[in-house]
DNA sequence: ATGCAATATGAATCACTTGTCATATTTATT
DNA sequence: AATAAATATGACAAGTGATTCATATTGCAT
C-alpha cells in the first residue's frame, strides 16, 4: 500500500556526462528489444550488451543487476501505458462512454506494443512488489474516476476499488485474447458484447 | 483452434513398477511445493531432486527436461481447478447464481492452492501454447455454459465467447486482489458488488 | 594543456546447472 | 533360484552466465 515511489531506483546509476547518457539509452533500447523478445529469464546481460553493442563491464557501470535494468523500463512503460489511455479518455465527458474510449485505447496501445506488454506480464515473477505498485496505481487511479462518476450520478454507487480490478481483469483477458494472441482488435461482435456488459453492469438504468 | 491433447506429455516416461510411482510421484510433489516457492526459473532441477531426496540422475529416469516436469504439474493442476469448479456449480439451476457459487469456489481454490496458482500464471513465461490451451479449454467450456443459459433465457444474448474471457479476467483479477494478495477472501462489500455487477450485465432486466 | 573524474574494455573468475554414465541394487517373471 | 528389466546412485564433464578488475581512453573543468 501506501505511495511508493520508483522514480528513482536503487541499483541504477544515470550517467553523469552526454556520453554517459547515450550509452545509457543504448543499453534501455536494447534490453527493452531483447526482453521483449525473448522474455526475461532467457535473456542474459551478453545478450543486451551486445544488442547495444558495448562490453560487458559497461553495463555495471550504470545497473548493478539484470533485474534493475528490468525495473528502470517497466517503470517507463507504465508511465506511457497511463499516459496513453488518459490521453484518449480526456474530453470524453460521460464515464459509460469512456470505458469503450479507454478499452479501445489500451488495445491499439497493445497492437503496437506487444513486445513490451510482455515484460509487464512477467513482471510478476521478477519483482512481485513491483508488480503490485503497477497494478495498484493503476487501479487506485481508476477507482477515483470511476467514484467521480458516481457523485454525478453517471454509474451506480458500488464498491469502486472491486470495479476497477473487474474491468481491470476485463480489459486484460480481452486484450490476451484478440490483440495479443491474433494480433488484430476484438471482432464489432465482441466489442459491443462487452460495452453492452458494461453499460448494463455500471449503469443506473436498462433500455 | 482444434482440440489438442496434453493427456500423455512426451517428455514424461511414467514408471513401469510400483517403487518407481512412488519416486514419480515424490518427485512431483517436490516440483510442485519448490516451483510455487520460487518460481519456475529460479528453481533448478537439484532443488527438486533435493526435496524429493533423491539422487540426479533419477530424475532423467522419468522427465526429460525441467520444462517437462513443469508441463505434467500443470496438466494435472488444471482437471484439479475445474473440477472444484464444476463440482460447485454443479446443481445449481439458475446461471446468475452459479456465477457466484463458481466465484466464491474458485477463490477458495486459490487460497487452498495459492502456490499451486503461481504456477498457471507463470506457464505463459513458459510454454505459450500450454498456456492458450489451459484458458482456451476453461473459456470454451465456459462459453458453452453461457450459451445454454442464453437459451434457456436466464441471460441475455450476448457473444459468450467474449463474455467468457470477460468473466474469467474478472475472477483471476478479484482473485488476485484479496485471496492472492492478502489471503483472504473478497470482502463482502467487494463480492455485493461484483456480483450485482455480473447479474446487471448479463441479466435480462433490471430491478 | 593539465589533471581528475567519468567512461569503456574484455579477459578472468566464480558460482551454478544441466545432463551423462558406469555401476549397483531392486523388482518382476519364469 | 535365476535372469532380465527397471530403478537408483553420485561423481563428472561441459557449458553458461554473472560479476569483478586492472587497464586504457575520453571528456570536462581549471
């Protein structure tokens, strides 16, 4: 619980110089290709530092472990992620109608990122308190919108922290099953399965 | 896509004495509890020859590789999983209500079993197509089940196979949120919620 | 231009892991 | 009781990957 912090991760030394820098950003760009393709634990850290194209004592000077590299680009990623959705959910003024913006939203995120939403995945398994932090802000943040639409009266007066962990849980399967494992977006069938779901599942009303 | 069949795992050769199904099986028992500990990758096959007190090359007697052991746990854990399920669903009549009974079933599981449920979340890390196949297999049946309740008229006419990857997020988020997170099952408040939130949804009216 | 901090190198070390194999023991069958 | 198949052992070869370190180079400040 509580607000953590991972702005700036132990383990991770920035550099100090322009140099310093562009090495830095060789080594993300390149553990980010190579743990996306081929996952975390096949990954070795000859694998990034020749992607990057450096030797492999450079890598320590800026992390001291496979696992801080991990971290420093998950914490990225779901900066954009968030970013992303919000972006796309912004000016939509009606909550019902943000679902479908926002489930559209993170599944084009999704196409176009499918190597990167694997990390975040298997982040479970390399840091699970990482893990939490992801899923909780993301929640919490989530929670909060979706109470706001409740004092307007936009959706019914439930438990905003359970809703947000099903639709959370909703929009992963989804994207697990269409973006992920066909690489195309859900069917206009599916689509309107699930808005229609939700709609009825939030709303104040039926038609 | 097709009906794939992981009854008879190669990779596994199963004893021919009943001595050599008792080590099988001791050696299972030890790659369950120490792959719910660690992990599938950061468990080596020593750790398990050593929980199951014996020798290495024991182990080669009955599985080829460690991902071989790690497929037969899975094979065996998902029957485990949906037979709980099932067996709780089973008698009752209406589907609304068997949405609920299968929730609270399948939380209890977790918490029986939340080791054991690390391994699923993993087998995607692992081996890709196991792992479509275990969540195919559960939201077909799933689908399935919805479309006889559609018939019947106890839910609206939906697409089920969208449905089923929506409800089954749902119940793997909520199940990682309490009985996973904090091992204890959804507050009430949580499960009033979720269940008014599901009956909404799938429901043909409203009261 | 000098000197110091930052950066870069890659060979070497260390810690493990996997998988094999010659040998020994046990079990089932006759 | 004899025999062959099945089971069990643990040392060992071979490989892999992480991390360190002595050395070299570069860049910045003075």
């Amino acid at each position: 619980m509580s607000e953590m912090d991972f702005n700036e991760l132990e383990g991770v030394t920035r550099p100090k110089t322009q140099r310093g820098e562009v090495t830095f950003q060789k080594l993300l760009e390149a553990a980010e290709a190579v743990f996306g393709e081929k996952g975390y634990y096949e990954t070795s850290i000859v694998d990034i530092i020749q992607r990057a194209g450096v030797a492999q004592g450079t890598f320590y000077l800026y992390f001291k472990t496979k696992k801080d590299i991990f971290r420093q680009l998950v914490v990225h990623l779901h900066h954009e992620v968030r970013k992303t959705i919000q972006e796309a959910v912004q000016g939509v003024a009606n909550r019902l109608a943000a679902e479908t913006t926002g489930l559209r939203a993170y599944h084009n995120f999704l196409l176009e990122h499918r190597n990167l939403y694997r990390l975040v995945r298997e982040l479970e398994f390399v840091d699970e308190d990482l893990f939490k932090w992801y899923y909780q802000s993301f929640a919490n943040n989530y929670a909060r919108r979706l109470s706001q639409a409740m004092e307007k009266g936009d959706i019914r007066k439930m438990d905003p922290e359970a809703l947000a962990y099903s639709l959370i849980g909703l929009n992963v399967f989804i994207g697990m099953r269409w973006p992920l494992w066909e690489n195309r977006p859900a069917p206009t069938i599916a689509v309107e399965t699930i808005v229609d779901f939700i709609t009825r599942g939030l709303g104040t009303e039926t038609k």
